[in-house]
C-alpha cells in the first residue's frame, strides 16, 4: 500500500491503482491539467499576498496532515507543488 491510499488528503493528487511487473511499478494517478507553482511563478509579473496566502495555506495543511502521521515529505519545492 502507498501512503497515497493510506494517508488521503484533499490535497493530494490522487491514486487509483497500483500495477507491479517484474521490472516496474505503475501509478494510475488523478490527471491534473494545471501547471505546478515553479511555471506560475515564472509566468505571473504580479503576485498578490492573497495569491501567496491561499497556496501556503494549502500546503501548511497538507505538510501537517503528512506530520501528523509521521511523514516527511523531504522535496518539498515549488515544482513539486500542482496548482
């Protein structure tokens, strides 16, 4: 089992299914059309405090739900993060 399925998060991308070759594991994730947080800071000339609060917001809730079970992400950066 992947701490996907076992610590679900409205935050997290979400996984499906799981298939396993001899030589490969396959994830069937949720399919996400947006850009992550690196390309859209990149793009955007004004970034609003309101802008920046929504997404920490959002992260600080999904890193503490990882922490309260135990969980460290360890790359968290902003082309980790979807939009």
């Amino acid at each position: 089992m992947t701490l996907l399925k076992e610590y679900p998060h409205k935050s997290f991308i979400a996984l499906h299914e799981v298939y396993e070759s001899n030589n490969y594991v396959y994830l069937v994730l949720e399919y996400l059309k947006d850009d992550h947080l690196f390309t859209q800071l990149k793009k955007c000339v004004n970034y609003t405090e309101s802008d920046a609060r929504k997404i920490m917001k959002s992260i600080l809730e999904a890193t503490e739900h990882l922490h309260r079970n135990q969980i460290v992400h360890r790359d968290l950066k902003p082309s980790n993060i979807l939009l």
